[in-house]
C-alpha cells in the first residue's frame, strides 16, 4: 500500500462520517442554507428585484421568488455576461460554464468563488465515500484518467468562459496532479478522434487504476486500447479497479463496457452539472444518488405531474416522499434562483436522501449526453424540407445506441407527403442544421462519437396504422416526436416502406 492510498483511509472515514451526519440533519441543513443564501445576495440586482429584506423563511421565499429556467432568467444572465458586478451574487463569477440550453442555444452559467468548491470537493468526497464503503483505496496510487473538454478558455468581459470539465480540470488538487492524465496538452486537442488517440499513446504503458468519463466516450477510448494491444483492458492495466461516470445513464452501455474491460468493475455514478454538483453514488451496486445537502445547493422539488400547473406547489426537503417524480429546482451560490433545470428525479430514500434521475420533465433525446429537443429537430426538418422541396406528414426520433455496425446514431422515422428527390442529401441537410443548433450534437458528430443520423421512411399513412394498432387513433394522441429509448421505434418495422 502506498502513501496516499494509507493517508486516504482515515480522510475517507472523516470525511464519510460527516457526510452521514449531514444527511440526518438535512432537514436543518437546507433551511439555514437558503436563508444564508438570500443574505448574502439581499443586495444584488436579483436581491433587491425580489424582496430579499423580507424573506424569513421557504414559505416567503416561495412567495417572493417564481420558479425560472435558463431563459427565464436570462436578462439577469447577460448582465453578468457583459461584465456587470452584483447581479445574481456578489461581484462578478470566476468563470462562465458554456453549456447547451434545453430549449435555446448556449448557456453561460455562473460559477463563482463561493460555488467552485462544490464541484471540486464534491468529486473528491465521491471517491472518499467509496473509500470509506469498500476499503479499496488502491487507486489512489496510480494513474486516474478524466475524459473531459478542453481546458483552454475563452474570455468573455473579462469572465474567463469554457466547458465545465474544462474548467475543473484548472481545479484539480496539488496531490492528484501527479496521477492525472492526459496531459494539458492532450486535453487541448479539439478534434475527439485525434485527442483519444493520444490519450491511448499517453495511458497504454501506464499503471491506470481509475477511468472516468461519460460511457460512449470511455468506450472509445476503450476500443482504441484493445485494438492497438489485442488484449483485453484489465489485460492492459491490471490495476484498473473504479470506473467513474455520468451525463447519460449507464445501463445501455454497461454490458458492451464490461465486455471490453473483460470483467466486472466497480463503478460510481455522477450527477454533476454546470449549475452545481447534485448528487453521487456513495454505495456502488446500489440504486440511488446520495444528494448533496451542505455543499451551497438549496433544493425544492415540484410533483412532475404537477409541473405545468399554475400555481404548483414547491416542496423543501421537509415534504418529499419516497416513489414520486419531482421537478428539480435549484438555489445556489453561483447566483441561481429556483432554477428550473429540467430534470426530473426520484428519491429511492430518506436519510440518508437519496435520488435517481428520471429524466427530463419535457420531451427531449439524450442517449449520448446531446440533449437534443424537439424545437432543434422540427427546426432541422423545416430547414431540409425547404431546401429539398418535401413535405413531412409526421416523423418521430430515436437513438440507435447498438447498431450491427459502425458507430451509433439518431435514426429518424419519417412519412412524407411529397418525398425529397435524394433522400441522402436530404438527411445530410437535417444532419447539418441540427448541428448548427445543439453544439453537444455537432461535438459528437465532429469527434466520432456518433455518425450522421439515418432516416427511415414510413408507408403512406403509416404513422395513422401504427396509432390504430396502438388503440390511439384521433383524440388528443400525438406522436411523440423525441424518445430517449427504442420502444416506438421498435414496433415502428410493420409500417415501413
């Protein structure tokens, strides 16, 4: 056993115990951090717009301040972009997270001096509950790998600006710099293809012990490994014991993963975001994210079937029930008010308090982590439609995360009215405007994560025979346009050209 590995032992028991004792005072915990909140930032532009002086408690605060999403708040959003001090929290942020919206284009998300640590720290804590659970600190000793964005950052009034992973990696503690790789250099790469590459040069020779980053992108480089080498990974690093993830669920990739590496392997799951970090799996093998109540995060939830009803209550921590669907909202020290940030989730336990995210509380498609929306793809299809002179009579998308060959893609289901004279450079034109909308699709299409989608073409009147078959013909039945699984485009075959 080496030095950091003996030395994380005791830390991890610390650090886990304290954790524990939070989530049995959590209750506490989050109504003394929201009223800690709203004094800090009583004088902000936000601060003052919405009454802060007066709020006491939740039930005041729940008054004084609606629930918003990205957009909703996003006249606040560019005053912090254009360089403008004390909007949404003290000062100015040390960095602008660029993100993809749900239902626009970029986001520019604060971080500030007050919420860097719940990033960094709460990735550390992750490993240190798993530590302190298993009693395998074995890892500590060798190489961890992070699949994450370009360091590399942009300016904006002054705001240094880039993708969160790139972000932390600025963050990454002294005593784990020495075990990190790739190197800066390799992380810089902006071309997906070449960086793995790389990366695969900089790690085959090397004792990797933690592999972390989203499943698709792992599996990649995973690939890449096994051609080079003809072995196995755990062939290849003997070591390799703790696989770290999240951005996309892990259970369509689980078995061809564990196939490459050759055996079973711990893993933990991540829920971190631009607008903080929510939540990690502190049991492997276990369901449930345990959520991060002291870490500068105030949580209230919304019954997701309740979401899109005026006047909805929001529930504090107090009043959440095991086996509901919740609308996440968020406060937080980055300057984010009851922020709506789309997902849906469930808690499997209270203290400690567990989540699982269930998805997004509106239609969407994300099986790669792209968060592609229905505005982003009707947008596409008007696009090719024009350019092609076709008329569309319904469609509907879904991801083709295991095809019999070649990389994985979104493959589209379409009924024409008046089909396009070529149907490949239609395809091509959805392909490339829909890249144009959502960067996290033009990211994934550009580093060989996913090819260029596929279309398949429905019978006349095939969408209104598959809708009958399914008993739902007329009424308010729709077709969903987006689906983050294959279930209708499973039963869709019968109805094809």
């Amino acid at each position: 056993m080496g030095i950091k590995s003996a030395i994380s032992r005791p830390f991890a028991r610390f650090i886990a115990k304290k954790i524990y004792s939070d989530q049995q005072n959590g209750i506490a915990i989050q109504s003394n951090l929201l009223m800690n909140l709203v004094r800090k930032a009583a004088q902000t532009a936000f601060g003052k717009d919405h009454g802060f002086g007066q709020i006491k408690d939740h039930a005041d605060f729940a008054k004084q301040v609606p629930v918003k999403d990205y957009e909703g708040l996003l006249e606040y959003f560019n005053r912090v972009k254009s360089g403008e001090v004390d909007v949404v929290w003290p000062g100015k942020p040390l960095y602008l997270s660029k993100t993809s919206g749900t239902t626009s284009g970029i986001k520019y998300i604060p971080v500030t001096k007050d919420s860097i640590p719940n990033h960094i720290n709460t990735a550390r804590n992750s490993l240190l509950v798993y530590i302190a659970a298993t009693g395998n600190s074995s890892f500590v000793d060798g190489k961890m790998i992070f699949l994450s964005g370009s360091p590399e950052l942009e300016q904006i009034a002054g705001i240094p600006t880039g993708r969160l992973s790139g972000i932390v990696n600025h963050h990454v503690p002294g005593y784990l710099r020495g075990n990190q790789l790739p190197s800066y250099q390799t992380n810089c790469i902006a071309d997906w293809e070449e960086k793995v590459d790389r990366i695969v040069e900089e790690t085959v020779n090397e004792n990797m012990t933690l592999i972390s980053g989203i499943p698709p992108w792992v599996q990649m480089y995973f690939d890449r490994l096994v051609n080079k080498k003809g072995m196995a990974v755990k062939d290849i690093f003997p070591g390799f014991s703790l696989f770290v993830y999240g951005g996309v669920s892990y259970g369509p990739y689980r078995n061809r993963i564990e196939s490459t590496i050759g055996k079973k392997i711990d893993s933990i799951e991540l829920y971190p975001a631009s607008e903080g970090f929510i939540a990690f799996q502190d049991l492997p093998g276990n369901e449930g994210l345990l959520l991060n109540l002291n870490a500068g995060i105030f949580f209230e939830f919304i019954r997701a079937s309740e979401y899109f009803t005026p006047g909805a209550k929001r529930l504090s921590l107090a009043e959440v029930e095991t086996g509901v669907n919740y609308a996440l909202l968020l406060t937080t020290n980055a300057g984010l008010w009851c922020y709506s940030i789309g997902d849906t989730v469930r808690f499997v336990s209270l203290r400690p308090y567990r989540i699982t995210v269930t998805g997004r509380i509106k239609h969407f498609i994300s099986a790669f982590g792209e968060h592609v929306i229905a505005e982003e793809v009707e947008k596409a299809l008007r696009f090719a439609s024009g350019v092609q002179h076709a008329t569309v009579v319904e469609f509907t998308v879904a991801p083709q995360v295991a095809p019999e060959s070649g990389l994985p893609y979104h493959e589209w289901f379409i009924e024409f009215g008046e089909p396009p004279a070529d149907l490949a450079r239609f395809a091509t034109a959805i392909d490339e405007s829909l890249q144009k909308l959502n960067i996290y699709y033009r990211d994934l299409v550009g580093g060989k994560i996913l090819q260029p989608l596929k279309i398949k073409v429905l019978r006349k009147d095939g969408f209104i025979s598959y809708m009958r078959s399914k008993g739902k013909l007329g009424g308010q039945n729709k077709v969903p346009r987006l689906s983050n699984d294959r279930n209708i485009a499973g039963e869709l075959g019968p109805f094809l050209v």
